[in-house]
C-alpha cells in the first residue's frame, strides 16, 4: 500500500473516532456504559495525538483519536497525523463532525504523515491506512502528498548523490510524466546563449551549470515559475564557515519546491501554459571561481558588483527571470532559499513573499489559511532601492550594513522582470528543523499548497 495514498478497502476499516477535549465528555455520554469505564480507567483526555483503542469481543474494534483543545488546533496543524504511527496496521475510517477545510486538513495530514526519505536506510512508513472520508476531495489530495513528496526528497539527497546533472534528470523524469517539453543549457554554452551569471557562478565545479527549461500546456493563461537550484552552496570564495554549510545541500529548496508545485498543476489539468526554469549550480572554489570586487554582465544587460560570492541565488535566478521576463506571461514566480534574513524574520515555518499585485497577495493569503500552508507578505520597500546601487556597476549583491536583507535580495530580483507586471517572489526555508506532525525532520514543501490552492482565481482573475 502506498503510504500517500487512502485505503479503498472500505469493508475492512475500523472506526477512528476524532474527538476534541471540549467535546469528550459529550461524545462519552453518547456511549455505552463499558466505553465510558475504559476510557476512564485508560485515563483519556483527548489530549492533541492521544490514541486510546477500544476493544471488542477480544479484538480491536476501533480508537479514540484526540485532537487536543482549542489552543492547540489554534497553534498546531494537522494534528490528526499524530494519530497514525500510533495506530495498529489495519485500514480505519474516521468518525468525526468535522467539515470543510478541517475534515481535508485531518486527511491531507494522515497522507503526509506518510512520508519517509529510505533513499540511504530504512524507514519504514506507518502500517495504519485510512480510507478517503466523504466529502473530500480524495485525488486532489493524493496529488498535494505526491508533489510535497517530490520537493521533501529533493531537498533531502546530499549534494554526493544530487547536483546539477541529478536535478536535471529529476527534471525530465517529471516533464516525462507529464508529456511536458524540456530543454536545457549546459557549460560553455550557457555563454553562446547569454546566461552569463548562472555560468559564472557554477563555472567553478566539474559539474557543470546549467539551466533547466520546462514547457507544458498550449492554452490559457502564461505562468512562469523559477526555482534557484544551488545543489551545493559553499559560499564561494566568501567561503561560509562550517555551522553554515551544513545545510547547504538545501540550497536547491527553491528548485524543488516548483517542481512539486508543478506536479500538482499538471497532474491536475489546471488550464495554464506553464513553464518551469532552473538554474542548477554548484558554487564552489577553484582557480577560475568569481570573485568578491568582481563585475558581471547580466543577460539583462544590467552589471552587477560582486561583493559576497556567497550571495549568489540572486546571480542565477537575475538570468532565469530576465528570460522569463522576455515573454511576458502573466504571472512570474520565484522560489528561493535566498537570505538567512528572512529566517531571521519570520523563523522556519513561515514562507515570506513579495508581491507587485495586492490581489494576488490577497488570493495567497485566503488560500494560506485554508491549506494551513502558512505565508507572509513582505513589502517590496522602494525606499530601499538605492541600497542595492553600488555607484560602479547597476547593482550590488550584497549591500553592506545588513539591514532589510530579504528585503533588498528581492529588489535585486525584482529589477530583472521590468515586462511582467506580476511578479512574486518566495524566500523560503525549505527545512523542518524538528519533527511536526505530518511534517518529519528534513526537506519541506512551503508555500506550494497555498499556490496550488489559489493559483487557478489568481490566473483566472488575470
């Protein structure tokens, strides 16, 4: 059984009832007097995860599954994920009054808290499945888990095993999947295209740079996503202390993330004409690494001083966005694990974004709350405009003073999309630093649901 996927054993499932603790003592008095001594003596309260399982003639007939009080649905999402590896293996069905976004955030979490990364050892997924409760949408879901899968292990395979060339057959294995066009440009010829700065910042690893190219859908509206796919960042020649590059296989986070969304979108027939670019690089040092001091050309046309190799996301995604930006679609996304500056902000959970729409913003942010995929409008701050503009060259990629970081990066990015009205922009974690329910330590899906969710009136609106 695939973990990811519901149960359609229906005749097997045993009853797992959801119950809050404000609603325990109400759902007990429903009960018969036996259920109400065993709950007792077991000692139950319904507490967020508690399991209790309830015997019949000898055997399992069903479980309690609690769901905490209303301060912990309030701070805590997919709390009912918890349930499963507490459960014994067998098929369950809920029984629950939960409606509406909850009833699909309960089953949404039981999928994800399916999820193990067994690439380098085992992990064994939970044994418990449960059939697909009535009144959500069963496929749509199964799609989400896939496409949070796709990102979770991206992110999660070292650089040993994951660089530009694994990101790229990771790529057209998705764009065969779904009879997508993909093309891509590699090494010197990056130079005779006119990506200058996605070259120089991978040109320094035997692994060459390279940017991915993905077409699919010839009707409807033009959506562009861009995903920096740094597969390993050691800061260049700024090289980053040890503390810092221990998570830097997770430097592709952008990359792997728009490619899960981009599974979603064409899994689900959403009528689009999507396109998906990536930069994938390594940064690395070696005698013909950039350097801090110096100058690069853009495929824009816009110079840009160095002065932090290790603020090179910005660098590949300029080029990505000013091809992108050349056609004009209708919405421009970027994803990137850009600035330590926005973890500083917003912390692990939230994914910061920037917005040149407030109505794109608005259908991101109605879309967060039901997707329990939380989000945070950053402001595209023009006063902070003439800190990105060292004097010797367009832009600075690193502006010194370490004030507004996330800020300025976005900026920088935003002066390479000047055709495209709509431009958004995401500079996000792409890491868990804890286990939470439905969500496992290691490589995350951010912001993707929420975009998945709004994507289609956000297009619509358009």
């Amino acid at each position: 059984m695939n973990a990811l996927k519901f149960s359609t054993d229906t005749a097997a499932a045993r009853p797992l009832t959801l119950v809050s603790k404000d609603g325990l003592a109400d759902w007990l008095a429903n009960q018969p007097t036996a259920t109400q001594t065993w709950a007792e003596a077991a000692g139950f309260k319904a507490g967020a995860g508690e399991v209790l399982l309830l015997p019949d003639d000898g055997h399992v007939g069903g479980a309690l599954g609690g769901l905490g009080g209303t301060k912990d649905r309030t701070r805590k999402r997919f709390i009912a994920a918890d349930l499963r590896s507490k459960l014994p293996e067998g098929t369950w069905a809920f029984q629950t009054n939960l409606t509406g976004d909850d009833l699909t955030e309960a089953a949404l979490g039981w999928l994800l808290a399916g999820y193990r990364f067994d690439q380098f050892a085992d992990a064994p997924a939970p044994k418990a499945n449960l059939v697909a409760p009535a009144g959500v949408d069963a496929a749509r879901l199964e799609r989400i888990a896939e496409g949070e899968k796709l990102a979770r292990d991206l992110i999660n395979i070292p650089a040993s095993h994951l660089g530009p060339d694994e990101l790229e057959a990771a790529a057209r294995r998705l764009a065969d999947q779904h009879g997508a066009k993909i093309s891509v440009t590699t090494g010197q010829t990056l130079l005779d295209e006119n990506f200058p700065m996605i070259h120089a910042v991978g040109r320094a690893n035997p692994r060459e740079p390279r940017l991915i190219d993905i077409r699919w859908g010839d009707s409807g509206p033009k959506l562009t996503l861009v995903g920096k796919g740094v597969c390993f960042d050691t800061g260049g020649l700024n090289l980053k202390p040890g503390a810092s590059m221990g998570l830097m296989k997770k430097d592709m986070g952008g990359a792997a993330n728009v490619l899960g969304l981009a599974h979603m979108l064409m899994d689900g027939g959403v009528g689009c004409q999507l396109r998906v670019l990536i930069p994938a690089v390594e940064n690395s040092i070696a005698g013909d690494a950039f350097r801090p001091g110096d100058i690069l050309t853009s495929r824009k046309g816009l110079t840009v001083e160095i002065n932090n190799t290790d603020a090179e996301g910005r660098l590949v995604l300029a080029d990505a966005l000013a091809l992108a930006d050349e056609e004009n679609p209708d919405l421009i996304l970027s994803m990137a694990t850009l600035t330590g500056a926005a973890r500083v902000a917003v912390g692990p959970d939230l994914a910061p974004f920037y917005s040149t729409e407030s109505s794109d913003a608005a259908a991101l942010e109605a879309a967060a709350k039901t997707t329990r995929d939380p989000v945070w409008q950053m402001p595209f701050w023009d006063p902070y405009e003439s800190m990105i503009e060292p004097g010797i060259a367009d832009l600075d990629n690193a502006p010194k003073g370490g004030f507004a970081g996330s800020i300025t990066a976005a900026l920088f990015l935003r002066r390479f999309v000047t055709e495209t009205p709509r431009y958004m922009h995401f500079d996000i974690y792409g890491w868990n630093p804890s286990a939470a329910p439905g969500r496992t330590k290691g490589g995350a899906g951010q912001a993707i649901r929420a975009l998945y969710e709004a994507l289609p009136k956000m297009l619509s609106d358009g």
